[in-house]
C-alpha cells in the first residue's frame, strides 16, 4: 500500500473542494479527452511533470470528473507543463474533447 504524503493529500483535499464547487464532480467523463495541466508553481525549483499530471489524473477520477484514465479515455496530456507564478500558485486543467 502506497502512503502519500501530507502535502499530496491536502492538495488532493483542495482540488477535491473546488471540483465539488465548480459542480463537475459528476461528469464521469467516458470518452476520448484530452487532458492539459497546467502547474503554476511558487518557486522556480525543478518539478517532475509526469508525477504532476498523474497526481492530476488520479485527482479528477476521485472526484468524479473522469470515469478512469486509461488511455481509451484520457488520449494525451498534450500541452501540460509547469509554470511559474510566485504569487498565485494553481493548477489548470483544459479537457478537450477527442471526438471532434
């Protein structure tokens, strides 16, 4: 069993409130999407981006936002990186549809 960190669950915490604020915690998104992050961070220091995005992914599946993502569902990541923004860190999530 995989303990996260007290860092990761009180991000997790938080993302989980604004998907219920926002009121798409019951999408369950099933088909072709594709799923941009973008990770403003409050310091400069080097971040992994895979473990960002899939941080994100398991996150939106938890919150009902996505129905899995697998890879039938959730097509790519494209676009996803970290940013920089010292005074307002957050992230942003883009979902596209893969179908058009």
């Amino acid at each position: 069993m995989i303990i996260q960190s007290k860092a990761y669950r009180e991000y997790e915490k938080e993302c989980l409130e604004q998907i219920n604020a926002l009121g798409i915690n019951r999408m369950r998104i099933n088909f072709p999407v594709n799923v941009m992050c973008l990770f403003f961070m409050p310091t400069k220091r080097k971040v992994d981006l895979q473990n960002l995005v899939s941080a994100a992914m398991d996150i939106l599946v938890k919150g009902g936002v996505l129905e899995d993502d697998n890879c039938t569902i959730v097509y790519g990541n494209d676009g996803s990186r970290v940013l920089f923004d010292k005074d307002n860190p957050r992230t942003e999530v883009v979902i596209r549809d893969n179908r058009i």
